[in-house]
C-alpha cells in the first residue's frame, strides 16, 4: 500500500508541476502500476476499452459535427445579437449561452466557439473583452452540469455506479443541480462578479468574416465584376453542358456558382453547384453567379439569351452565396522562393488544377487585369474553393502563404445546409436513446457519431482532429489508478479516513469534506483525473456508513467543474487567460466567491434532491 500511495502523491505532484502534459503523467502513472507489479497486463490497459473513454471519444466526433455544420456559430452569433449594447446583458447572454451551450457540446468546443463572438463583441460595444472571457469560461463549466454527457466527470461518476452495482443516473437528472448552479453563476456575475472582473486592455481585436472580406472587396477591388444569371427556357446553354462553351476563354468569364431553382433530386440533381466542372449540365431557370466585366457579361446575355437578376450588395454575395461549410475564400501570397515565381499563367485556369477558383489577383497592392500574366513574388490570389483543398494547396506548395485559418474560417460561418440538420438529428437521436435506455451510452454516442461520420458532416480528418486525444489518452490511462486504489486497500484507507473524521458527525459534513478535497484537485489537475480519483473513494465511504452514494458522486461531479480558482485547472481556464489578459490573482479573486456559493448551494440541494 505505500507503494501505491508513492506513485498516487508522485502522480498528483507531476499534475500540480505542470512540466508534462496530462496524458504523459498519466501514461507513466500508469505503466508503474504494471511494472510495480500492483496490477496485472489486462488491469494495465483496461481504461482504453472502457465505455466511459469510448463515449468520450464519440462526443468529441459529434460536438466538432455541430461546429462544421455551423450550429455552433449561428448559435453564438444569436447570442451576442441578442444583447444589443448593453454590457450587462452581454455578460448575462454569453454566460448562459456557454451554459447551455455546453450542456450538448464540450465545454472546450463552447469556449473555442463563443471567444471570437464574444470578443468581438466586447470591442464593438466598448467594453474589454476581460469584462466576458471568464464568465463565458465559467459558465461553459457550471453548464456542463445540465446533462449525462455535459462533461466527462458526469459519465464518470454514472459509469463508476453501475460498475459498482448500483443505479446510474439519467440524461437530465444532472441538471436537477446544474440548472440551479448555472442560475446562480448569472445572478453572481450580474451584481458581484461584473464587479470583480479585471479591465485589462489587450490588443486582439478580431477581424471576422464580414469584415476580412469586405477588405478583400476594397483590395481587390471586385465590387462591380460579379453577376447573377438565368437561364431562360429559350437560351441554346439549357441541357448542355458547361465544357462546351468555353466561357473563360472566349469571353473571359468565369462560372462560380449555379443554384438549381428546380433541382430534381430523383435525378441526383442537387439544389446547389458550388463549384462546376465542365461535365455540369445547366437546366431550365437555374441561377449563375458569374465573374467578369460588364461589357462581357452584356454580351453574355444576348448570345446565349439569359437573365439579369438582381445582385445583392457585393459583401452580402459573398457572404451568404459563395462561402458556406464547405465552400470557403481565401488570400494566398506568394514567396520568393515559391515555384510559381516566374511562371506565364492563365488567369482563368491556373488554379482549376488544384480545385479550386482564382477570384482575383492583386500585385504591389494593385489589381491584376488581363487574361494572362506572369507570376512574381509578392502576388496574392484571392481563391475560392473547398475548405479541405484550399488546406491541401498549402502541404503540397511549399513558399505560399494561406492568409488566415482556413479551418477556423470554417466554422465561423452559420448558414445552415442539408448537413447540419443531420448533425442535429444524430445528437437528438443520442439523447433520445439515453433518456429511454434503449442502448448504453457509449453505443448511443458511437451511433451518433457513425452518423455525423458516414453522411459526411465531419471528414475523418477533421473528426479525428477534433478529438482531444489528450483528454481521451489521459482518461483511459487514469483509470487504472481507480483499479489500482481498490486492490491494494488504498481507496478504502481515505474513505476510511473521511467516514472517521467527518462521517461520524454527519452525513453533510461528509459531503462538504468530499466537495472541499474534490475541488482542492481540481484547481490543479485536469477534472476528469479528480473524477477518476475520487469516485471510488466516495463509493466506499457511502458504504461504509451505510448511506446512498448518489448525493456524493453527484458532489464528486459539481466539484469537480469548480475550477474557479486557477487558470490551469480547466483547459477551458487557460483558453481565456491570455485573451482577457488574467493573470492568476483574477481567478482566484473572481472564482473564490463563487466557489463559495457553490459549496453552499450544493449542501443545500443535494442532500434533498438525492437523500442519504
């Protein structure tokens, strides 16, 4: 046994320490629990077939389906458009949001989503962003709480009670004390934290979507060379395919975009052509959005009888019609030491090779004009094209520049597609088969996420991206540690010594001592290792007195979410900490007061929610 307190006490100091990432102190912890000899090979590995590692896994596959398909985004753009200029309003929207928000999508995801708005917001209001990032990073935790998969402690602690023997929680039941606590963390902000926050002044105004195109509208100057076009039942392009014209040569005009205003799906037609090829066929009404100079498309139109409608304002078109979650713009620049430099290109075609379309090209802050040009340092390009091949085109050509982050522009954008009804559906679908029990959870989530995977609303890149492999890794490596703390009698020595200390005079008392430890852990190692450490502990204590061990593991789960006083408790303390400009004292001045009311409000609630 004072083995396996050695290696317990080494582990948590390589946590507090912080010089290693979790997942490596873990996988050390754990391969000294098999080289010690404390536990056997099958022991050893078993976290990483464990359900509750598996549905983590999943659920990460399905938030990073939500933010591709923009749910996420339009969910934060509501949010911040709801609050108006107020300051306070603003507080209260992004706090709840990142509540609610978090109570479907990962507590990192909702802060990675909701910090840009949320800046940007801050600035345009004229308040700091210091004034918003830690609620929102609050606020992402205590919403955790509102349901089964909120957060990794939640499907820890339930998955340890069944592994006990015992009944495991519902899908919502979590949000019997969450709801409350996230309630509290509001009315907190909105009359003392508000107060607490720091006014740090930071240099990170952001530039969104919205406005990095309209600086590529004035740079490029595009304004006036876009159009869209009908066909009509009379013009000869209907039934014909696009590589017959020759649009780009003949009349130096290119097809971006065709909607179909009567895609017939029988025939596999879909409603939009985002990118044409030349084996497109144009039908019957369908709208092009073309680019080229007026007096081209004027005469466009009356060769091939079509029609002019009307264009929205340039920035709207771009916006809403040529970037979506698939379809995306970006600024490429040119290196010195690039292979293109000193290459004749056509301005039409150059770019077709690599999937994607060149909008425009700019040299010496100048527009380039002309059907053919040669290629010189410090070119840019503006080109449009699938998000995956504009990443692509930065792997394969070394010497250029993709101007911004393709992959976070991605999921900026908050028009919805077929895609993100899907997404939705198979989180709904999740939640109904948890909240009925048809299946467990770690096979409702791995449905789900099939789902997301095989209908295409994340590609297996992407998803396997959007997986915190560091979280996972640790988790299925600290598993072992709770094993290994039952074998060897050391989990029943703490939970003898809380029962002997506090559980003799009474059973609050106990769940206070067990909210204090479990709190104290996670302020300085990852939240999801202090669910794993500390839910056997609690089990045995309960059984000890004789009690229900519900109302403990459900404090396991809320202290566990109170990281409030550091900013490394949380990943989701640390994505905040340089953008508001914290330093360590803002946590702990801000979050002590509402550790507090936590610790308070949960010795109220829990014991008559769940009796002893």
């Amino acid at each position: 046994m004072s083995l396996m307190i050695a290696i317990l006490v080494i582990t948590i100091s390589l946590f507090i320490w912080g010089k290693f990432t979790p997942d490596i102190i873990a996988l050390l912890s754990m391969l000294s629990l098999f080289i010690f000899g404390i536990l056997d090979l099958t022991e050893t590995l078993s976290g990483f077939s464990n359900p509750t590692v598996i549905m983590i896994a999943a659920l990460f596959i399905i938030g990073e389906g939500l933010s591709q398909t923009g749910w996420t985004a339009l969910a934060g753009e509501k949010f911040i458009k709801l609050a108006g200029k107020s300051k306070v309003k603003l507080l209260l929207i992004t706090t709840l949001g990142s509540g609610l928000l978090s109570g479907v999508v990962s507590n990192t995801g909702t802060v990675a989503t909701l910090m840009p708005v949320t800046i940007s917001s801050a600035w345009s209001i004229g308040t700091l962003p210091s004034k918003l990032l830690m609620p929102v990073a609050f606020g992402s935790n205590t919403g955790g709480l509102l349901t089964l998969t909120g957060t990794p402690p939640n499907i820890i602690v339930n998955n340890t009670m069944m592994e006990s023997g015992l009944e495991g929680f519902s899908f919502f039941e979590f949000g019997l004390i969450g709801l409350p606590l996230l309630i509290l963390a509001l009315l907190y902000f909105r009359f003392v934290g508000y107060k607490l926050l720091p006014s740090n002044k930071t240099n990170n105004k952001p530039v969104n979507i919205s406005t990095t195109l309209h600086q590529w509208i004035k740079a490029y100057q595009v304004d006036g060379e876009y159009y869209r076009l009908r066909v009509r039942s009379v013009s000869p392009l209907l039934n014909t395919k696009l590589g017959d014209w020759d649009f780009e040569n003949k009349h130096n005009i290119s097809i971006l975009r065709i909607k179909r205003r009567h895609p017939n799906r029988l025939k596999g037609n879909s409603p939009f052509i985002e990118l044409p090829t030349g084996d497109t066929e144009f039908l019957y009404h369908d709208i092009i959005t073309v680019k080229g100079n007026t007096e081209a498309i004027n005469a466009l139109m009356i060769k091939y009888r079509l029609g002019l409608l009307p264009l929205d304002p340039i920035k709207d078109e771009l916006r809403e019609n040529l970037i979506n979650q698939e379809v995306g713009m970006t600024e490429v620049l040119v290196t010195p030491q690039s292979s293109w430099v000193g290459r004749k290109v056509s301005f039409n075609h150059f770019f077709e090779r690599y999937n994607v379309q060149l909008m425009a090209a700019s040299r010496n802050g100048q527009p380039l004009e002309g059907s053919e040009f040669t290629i010189k340092a410090g070119d840019a390009f503006l080109i449009r094209g699938q998000w995956s091949a504009i990443d692509e085109l930065k792997k394969h050509y070394e010497h250029i520049v993709i101007c911004g982050s393709p992959e976070g522009m991605a999921k900026t954008v908050t028009k919805l597609s077929p895609k993100s009804y899907i997404a939705l559906f198979s989180l709904l679908l999740m939640i109904a088969m948890l909240v009925f029990k048809i299946v467990p959870g770690a096979i409702a989530a791995l449905i789900s996420a099939g789902i997301i995977l095989i209908t295409g609303c994340v590609p297996m890149v992407k998803a396997y991206k959007g997986i915190s492999w560091i979280s996972v890794v640790m988790i299925a490596a600290m598993i072992p540690m709770g094993i290994a703390l039952q074998k060897t009698g050391t989990a029943e020595l703490i939970a003898n010594g809380l029962v002997s200390s506090l559980g003799n005079l009474h059973p609050v008392v106990l769940l206070g001592g067990v909210f204090l430890l479990t709190t104290t852990f996670s302020q300085v190692i990852n939240n999801s290792a202090t669910a794993v450490l500390m839910a056997p502990i609690v089990i045995i204590a309960a059984n000890t007195l004789n009690i229900s061990p519900a109302p403990f593991m459900i404090v396991v789960a809320i202290s566990a979410s109170t990281a409030f006083l550091t900013p490394v408790g949380t990943t989701t303390n640390a994505m905040v900490m340089t953008a508001g400009g914290y330093k360590f004292m803002d946590y702990l001045k801000v979050g002590a007061p509402l550790l507090l009311l936590f610790l308070i409000t949960s010795l109220i609630l829990v014991p008559l929610i769940w009796p002893f």
